[in-house]
C-alpha cells in the first residue's frame, strides 16, 4: 500500500500526495451547513449512531479519549462528560474548518475546562505511545489516505488495555436495501448538498467515499493486521452503518 502512487478520491483516482488536500477542500466547503446536513441526511439517526459508539467506547472518569477527525466534536463532547475534570480529551480533525466549528460549538455549550484541540493527521499522530485509555474515529477512516497507516498509529498511542472505535458507513447487507441506498446516495444527496449547503460534488465525493470504503469484515482484518485484538464490529440500520471496536491487549 505504502509504494502506490495513487489511490481513490471517490471514484477518481489521484496522486496519493493529493488525496488530503482534495479531502480539505471538501470539508472546507461543507464546514458551516456540516450539522445540518447531518441532520437531513439521516433524518436525525446519526444521533443514536453516535450514542450506541459512546457506549461500546466503555470510557470512565479520569481516563484520556483521542477523538480523531472530530468535525464539529459530537462524540467528543459526549466523551468530555463521561471523563469528568480528572479526565481529557483530545478533539481533532486535519481540516482547521472543521476543528474550528467544533470548537466553537462546545465552547458555546460550555463544555470546557477537560477538552482541547489539535490540528492532526491520522497517518502521523503528535503523541507518545500508550498514552489513550481509547481512540475513535467517526465518519473519517473513509477519507484518510493510508487507513493501515492511520490504524497502526492508533495502536501506537493506545495504552495496554485501551479501545479503539471506528464508526463508518458502511455496506448494508441484503439486495434490496443497497439498491434504495445507492438511488438515495447518488440521487438525494447531492441535490441535498446544493440546496442546503450550495455543493452538489462534495455530497458526490462523499457518496463515492463510501461506495470505496472497505466492507465490515476487510476492515476487520485491517484491525487485526494493525495488531488490534479481539476485533469485532456492530451493524446499525441494516448495516448502512457499522461500529468497529478493537482492544490494545
């Protein structure tokens, strides 16, 4: 994977020095209407998808929680109430758009105080080893450019006994479900984009991105082969969403 020149940007491909940058202009388009459309796209679900990956995260207070490609910072804002004072969290996101409205929105919500922010890229993670009690990543591992690269960073900074959580669209199971979510992708979404967010071909990419993300149980293996152990993953809406969860053992 490290020697290929190019890799995918939706159903492009591009020079694998590119990819991030592309990625950014993306996010940077989409940054102010980002909650919104969330809320559009999934008719508001992308809430409990959240809350169900809180959950599996098992996090307690005092602990330390890295929350990788953070956006506008849902889970870490529930991660911030569940390690109290004595805990952190560490909110980041590649994208200064993205970093920035999340930020705004938690200090607008008071959460503060046991929270702070980094601009960083997965692939290169600025911490020491076993340093998180858990790391998650949602809706982000699909844009990264070398997912090995990014999950073997992960279990680099992980303490023994740590957790890392991937929450991903995913491939749903069953015919019928994936042709009405591929006319609902390539169809509603991008007129959503235009009409909300004023981009009809960044909401394209990201139906794209999810088309070219590795299914539930390559992505499984990718864990493993990361060194993750006790990998396994959760489907949510029939698989249109799934939750990956591996142990630093």
């Amino acid at each position: 994977m490290s020697d290929r020149k190019t890799t995918h940007f939706g159903y492009k491909q591009v020079a694998v020095g590119e990819k991030a940058a592309q990625v950014r202009g993306v996010f940077d388009s989409v940054a102010s209407s980002y909650d919104l459309m969330n809320d559009l796209m999934s008719l508001g679900v992308h809430r409990l998808w959240k809350r169900r990956t809180v959950t599996l995260a098992g996090v307690r207070r005092g602990q330390r929680v890295l929350d990788l490609a953070a956006g506008t910072g849902d889970l870490s804002e529930r991660f911030a109430g569940l390690v109290g004072r004595e805990g952190e969290v560490v909110s980041t996101d590649i994208n200064a758009a993205m970093l920035g409205r999340g930020r705004e929105r938690l200090v607008d919500l008071g959460v503060v105080g046991n929270i702070r922010y980094a601009q960083v890229d997965a692939e290169a993670l600025p911490f020491p080893a076993n340093h998180f009690d858990c790391i998650s990543i949602g809706f982000g591992l699909r844009n990264v450019t070398r997912k090995q690269r990014a999950l073997e960073e992960m279990l680099r900074v992980l303490r023994p006994g740590g957790r890392v959580l991937v929450l991903e669209f995913s491939h749903p199971a069953g015919y019928p479900l994936r042709k009405a979510y591929d006319l609902y992708s390539f169809s509603v979404l991008p007129i959503l984009g235009r009409l909300v967010a004023g981009d009809a071909d960044s909401y394209r990419y990201l139906a794209e991105s999810i088309r070219m993300h590795p299914n539930q149980e390559t992505l499984q293996n990718m864990m493993e082969q990361a060194g993750l152990e006790r990998c396994e993953f959760f489907n949510l809406s029939g698989g249109i969403v799934a939750i990956h969860r591996g142990f630093k053992l």
